[in-house]
C-alpha cells in the first residue's frame, strides 16, 4: 500500500509539473518579450564584447556589451542590418563568440571600416568617418557638448512640426549630460511622446578642449586621454538614465586620429563626421549630414538652420542616421 500511495503521489507530481511547464514558458516569453527599463540604476560590470546572439524565436543580433543592472544581465544589442540597438535580458539569448572576419559581409561591420588612407596619416585627422549618408533628404544631428547654457528647447520644437517621430541623432557627452539632468528629462519625454525619434550618439565623456592649443594634442588627442573610458563611461551613463546607447560615436571638434580611430573600431563604434556644419561649411545637399549645437554655445547655427528649413532649403525628408551608412 505504501508504494502504491508513493507511486500515486510520484504521478500527481509529473503531471503537475507537466501542467505547469506550459504556464512556465510562457511567462519567460513575456519576460524575454518585454523592453528592459532602467532609470537610475548605473550598470555594473561593463564588459566589450562580440558575440553572435539568437532567441527562442530565431531571431539573430551582435552583442558587444555585457552588463548586470540591480539583478540583471544585460547586454547591448545590435541588429547587423538596421543597426539599430537593444537592450536585452542574457538569459533569453543564446550567444557564442564572434569576430570582425566572420561578420564582414554585414552591412554593420561594412559601416565599421575605417576611412580609406586613415591608418596611413600620423597627424590629427578632421571629419574622419562617415561625413555622407546615401540617398535623397537630409539627416540633422546636433552636438551636446558640455556646455553652462541650458538646452535650446525651440530648436527641438522647431525639428517637432515635421511630424510625429521626427528623426534627429543627438552626440551627447557625459559631462553635459551629468549636469542637465532636467533638459535630458524633457528631451527623453520629447521621444516618448512620439515628437521626435532620437538616436543616441556617444561624443565622449569629459570632451577635453583647450582653446588655442593645436588639434594635434587638443581634444581626444590631449596627453593622458583614456579613450576606452571616454567611450564606456558615456555608455553607462546613458544606460543608468534610462537611453540606449546606438552604435555610433562623433569625436569632438571631429577630431581623431588613427590612434582613437581604432579604438571606436575595436568597441564597434561608427563615427560620425558631417559635410554640412552649418555655420563653417557648406549648405546642406541630398545626403548631407547636418551639425548643429543646440547645447546653448552656437546661436547662429541654430538661425541658419531655421532660415533653411523655412525656405525649403534644407533637403527632405529628415531621415534616421542609421540609415545613412
């Protein structure tokens, strides 16, 4: 009698944990479903990586960061053919090491080559990366370099009235962004109201400038420069106030050289120049990369690109930055 009651009990358990098992699955698909949010919590742990990873659904993405937020593993995603990023939890991908050569034929490590001749020039470079996007219509970034001012919020406003989910890539630097904690707020509920599409771009932490001093030892380029650290530590950032960080990085003043090139390369990093800043270059053209400062510091780029938007002299439609690669 006693093992026949144990045997009972023995099938009661199976076919309750076969009951179960179903209900289970699914609530980690809803996990794995569900976006990562984060406000606060700075990530711990924060590794470079490459790794190929794919879910349950089959669906592929390039890791190149691991992180644990609270008690989370993450990891920075990239889709190889949009090149957009994700959050997303570890434990829902499956992910092996990867390598530059095994992923050359996709268009994310093709955006990665370094500029033709880069590696030949010693000196500072100017405008190094991608300066022009392909196709017709424009794309309009704007620089947050550390700056006293506040954000010049009518030219966000301004970007708005194209429509619902104006694209526009903004290059925050950490600096900027530890001391405008209320312009970043108001810039991320700008996103979740669906008036603009931000893109955000990596543009160092401290951005180290010197008036006067020459590009070869200004910038990115100044003695003692951790170039890793201006990278990752921009990256946390963002993740702790609640952005992901995209794949793209602009050097400030646009000056790099091959040193620090390689070094965004290495961390999976497009850079991003422009041909058209608008108050040292020349007028935006189909393809162009626009340049405004709207951190408070350049006025009069902000009027320039009014006075061509009014006129129809800025080219449409304003178009997301990953897909001018």
């Amino acid at each position: 009698m006693g093992k026949a009651d144990a045997t009972r009990r023995a099938s009661c358990a199976i076919a309750l944990l076969a009951a179960i098992a179903p209900w289970a699955a699914m609530a980690e698909d809803d996990v794995c479903r569900a976006p990562v949010v984060i406000e606060g919590a700075r990530p711990r742990d924060y590794q470079p990586i490459f790794q190929t990873c794919r879910d349950e659904a089959g669906e592929t993405r390039l890791a190149i960061r691991r992180m644990s937020v609270e008690d989370d593993a993450l990891l920075l995603t990239v889709d190889p053919k949009m090149l957009t990023t994700s959050l997303e939890r570890a434990n829902c991908w499956r992910c092996a090491d990867t390598d530059d050569d095994a992923q050359q034929d996709t268009r994310y490590l093709k955006a990665l080559r370094p500029p033709a001749g880069a590696g030949a020039q010693s000196g500072p470079l100017v405008n190094a990366g991608l300066v022009h996007g392909a196709g017709a219509g424009s794309f309009v970034t704007g620089d947050l370099c550390p700056s006293l001012r506040p954000l010049d919020r009518g030219f966000f406003d301004l970007l708005a009235k194209n429509g619902p989910g104006t694209p526009v890539a903004l290059a925050v630097s950490g600096l900027w962004l530890a001391r405008h904690r209320a312009d970043f707020e108001w810039l991320k509920e700008k996103a979740r109201a669906g008036a603009l599409d931000i893109t955000w771009v990596n543009h160092s932490y401290r951005h180290p400038y010197v008036p006067g001093r020459p590009d070869a030892g200004n910038y990115l380029l100044r003695p003692g420069t951790d170039m890793a650290a201006e990278i990752l530590e921009t990256e946390q950032l963002m993740i702790a106030q609640g952005v992901t960080p995209s794949v793209f990085f602009r050097f400030p003043g646009l000056v790099a050289d091959a040193s620090v090139l390689e070094t965004a390369r290495r961390h999976h990093l497009i850079t991003l120049g422009a041909d058209s800043w608008l108050v040292l270059g020349p007028p935006p053209r189909d393809g162009s990369i626009v340049l405004v400062h709207p951190n408070g510091n350049e006025p009069a780029g902000l009027r320039l690109f009014s006075r061509l938007l009014e006129r129809g002299g800025l080219p449409l439609p304003l178009r997301p930055i990953n897909e001018a690669p």
